[in-house]
C-alpha cells in the first residue's frame, strides 16, 4: 500500500473513530463491549478495531495483545462492518491475521460465574434450604432417565446465575460435583481450550436445559463447566420470573472450591481462560489460602481455597462453597433469624469482619456445604491488601 493511501486510511479511522459511528457503536455494544478502540494494522479493504468489555484491559497494540480480545472487522471508512464480534477459528481467517500469529486463536468472553453444582445426601433438605430459608425459588428441575427420580433441580440467583442440586451418588466426601462459566461462543470455546491442549469433547451440544454446555477439567482434576445461554432454553423463557423479595441476595458473587497445586491452578484460569488475581490472602499470615481469580471479561470470581493435608469431610464442606453478596450483613442475619433452618443444618454463624476486612456470615445446609453471605464493601471502604506469604500446597 501506498504510504499517502496508508495515511489518509488511518486519518479516515481516526476521524470516524472521534465521531463514535451509530453502526460501529451499536455493535460493539450488541456483543457486550463497552470500551473500544481503533490500532494495529490496516489493508485496503479493513481496519482492525479492538473492544474491550470494560476499562483497563485494553493492552495497547497488537504485538502485545492477550487473547480473549474481540475483534470487529470495519470498512476503511469505520461506517460499513464486514465482520464484528469474537474471531471464530473455524471461519476463514482474513490475510490481516497472518501477520500477527497471536490473534489466530481467540478466545471468547468469559462474563461470570453461571453455577456452582453440589452433591446432597438429602434433597428435601437442601431444597427447604435454598427455597425456604434462603428465600431462592427452584424454577425446574429434571428427572432421571427412568422417569421417577430426581436427577438435578435448579436454585435460581438471578436470571443468570444458578445452583444445581444433585442426589448423591456416592455417600459423604466431596460434595461439590462442578462449576460453570458464563461465554459468548462455546463452539469457539471448545477450539480454543483444544488450541491450547485442553481435553474437549467432540462437539458442543445443547443440554438438557437447552443451553451449550460441556465440561473441561482444570490441572487438579476440578469439573470446569463451560456455558453458552441459548434462546428458548429453559433459563432463557424464565428470564425476569422466579426472583422474590426474599431471595436474600440477587448476586452469586464467586464460587470456592479446593485447589491441591496453585501453580496449576493459575496455568490453566489465567493462562489459558484469562482470569485475573485480584487478591490472596492467609488465614495466619504464614501461608497464602485464598487466591481470588476474577474472570477476564466480567466481575464474578472464582476462589481458589488451598489446603496442606487431606482434608475432612466438614473442611471440605466449608472449602467448597459458594458466596451470595449483599448490602447489609446485619439485615441479612435479623432476616435468617426469622427463617426456619431446616433440622440437621449447623447454625447459620454470627456474623464477623473476614480477614479480607469484610462483613460476613456463614450458612450450611444439611451436607455442610458452605453459603457464604458477605457484603461486597470493605468495612472501612479501602482495599484489603494481598498477603505475600507462601501459598499452602498440598502434598499427598
Ligand atoms: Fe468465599
């Protein structure tokens, strides 16, 4: 290309960019993007245009970018879009690409924690908990192939965020069956986790529930859930139904669970998926035994609980857990307070200020599986910092 061409393109891409187009900007907002920016390279027919979900992630250029970036695909003159939304593998790569090996493989959004799902020895039990105590409504539930029992029922948080419950298969140990997460493309997915060497299935097929989903294992053998919410799935036709004032929180802010090796851990959720840690922290300022991954293109995150030694069966029900967020601790626990527990359940705990300076307290459901309710503030406003000690690692 001719350098004077080349200049009054980038011109022609500044200016349009300075004037916000409709198309452009509506379409960025279409897949998500509330940030965007025009750089990297251009050719005669396309400018790369880079959006970000939010502030702050946007790396510069296109030598340095990280995957997980969309990428819309804009006419010269930034009016007319050839292409906009997440690169797929499959489709045909423009010649644009073949410059910059490292914007082959895509990886699509990851917005949040979709689920957490967990083993109950008693179904009534945990339901009454959820529903009853909690205040959370079971919107559908679905049977085993014999057609008389239960093989899963669905808590509903918010019209984006679940807890699965399952009957046991196995009586006590580990009660926490998987996790999911929230992406835009699971098929684009499903590519790029096999791009990078994770074990995927064939094909990525709608579930029962009509949404795509299928499951990945992380390094230290944890169920990682990849979702995609379909239209007319069940969770889409519930949309704005199933959330009463009694639900006492509207937000599942992370999911917790086990993790034997961090270092694993952190080569596969941030290497590979892109999460980010906001903070770690330690119980006794010897060790690290919380490290908190957020998920790259949203705010949920996810917990990464360390331990040392085997743990028992009531560590693990505390380990692996779930975090609803609220406003006000106190008027959470004075709610609870009214509420029937069901029998069998430990007491929901005082509540206290965490190590990570947040109010809080402690819900169990009859299995011991954890609920933490804590208020997304610290209490006096200012970040906790990260603990720099040694992260606990287990060694069987
Ligand atoms: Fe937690």
């Amino acid at each position: 290309m001719k350098q004077s061409v080349f200049l009054s393109l980038i011109l022609l891409v500044n200016i349009a960019f300075a004037q916000q187009p409709a198309g452009f900007s509506r379409y960025c907002e279409d897949i998500g993007a509330v940030k965007y920016s025009g750089s990297g390279s251009y050719n005669d027919e396309h400018c790369l245009i880079q959006c970000r979900p939010y502030s702050g992630m946007y790396k510069g250029d296109l030598n340095n970018e990280v995957p997980g970036i969309s990428i819309c695909l804009l006419d010269a003159d930034a009016i007319a879009y050839s292409k906009v939304g997440n690169v797929r593998i499959d489709e045909p790569v423009p010649d644009i690409f073949d410059e910059n090996p490292k914007v082959k493989n895509i990886r699509p959004l990851i917005t949040g924690v979709a689920h957490a799902a967990f083993f109950t020895k008693e179904v009534e039990s945990t339901r009454q908990f959820f529903t009853g105590y909690l205040g959370f409504t079971e919107p559908f539930s679905l049977m085993a192939a014999n057609g008389k029992d239960l093989a899963l029922t669905f808590i509903k948080i918010n019209d984006r965020q679940y807890v699965e419950v399952f009957p046991e298969r196995y009586k006590g140990g580990n009660r926490m069956y998987h996790f999911a997460v929230e992406t835009n493309d699971a098929e684009a997915m499903r590519k790029y986790l096999a791009s990078k060497g994770v074990k995927v299935p064939e094909n990525t097929l709608k579930g029962r529930t009509g949404n795509l989903n299928y499951f990945v294992r992380d390094p230290n053998g944890t169920i990682c859930e990849i979702v995609q919410y379909e239209p007319n799935s069940m969770s889409d036709k519930n949309i704005g139904k199933d959330m009463p004032d009694s639900r006492v929180s509207t937000h599942m802010s992370h999911v917790g669970f086990m993790v034997p090796d961090l270092d694993k851990a952190i080569s596969f959720y941030c290497d590979i998926l892109g999460f980010r840690e906001i903070w770690r922290g330690s119980r006794d300022d010897k060790n690290v035994t919380w490290v908190n991954l957020q998920v790259p293109d949203g705010e949920d995150y996810i917990e990464l609980m360390l331990y040392d030694k085997e743990p028992s069966e009531t560590s693990m029900g505390s380990m692996n857990h779930i975090c609803l967020e609220v406003n006000d601790v106190a008027v959470t626990a004075t709610t609870l307070a009214k509420r029937n527990l069901p029998e069998g359940c430990r007491p929901t705990t005082e509540m206290k200020t965490g190590i990570n300076k947040k109010r809080q307290i402690n819900c169990y459901d009859i299995n011991g599986t954890r609920v933490e309710v804590m208020e997304a503030k610290t209490v006096d406003g200012t970040p906790t910092p990260s603990s720099t000690a040694k992260p606990m690692k287990f060694v069987p």
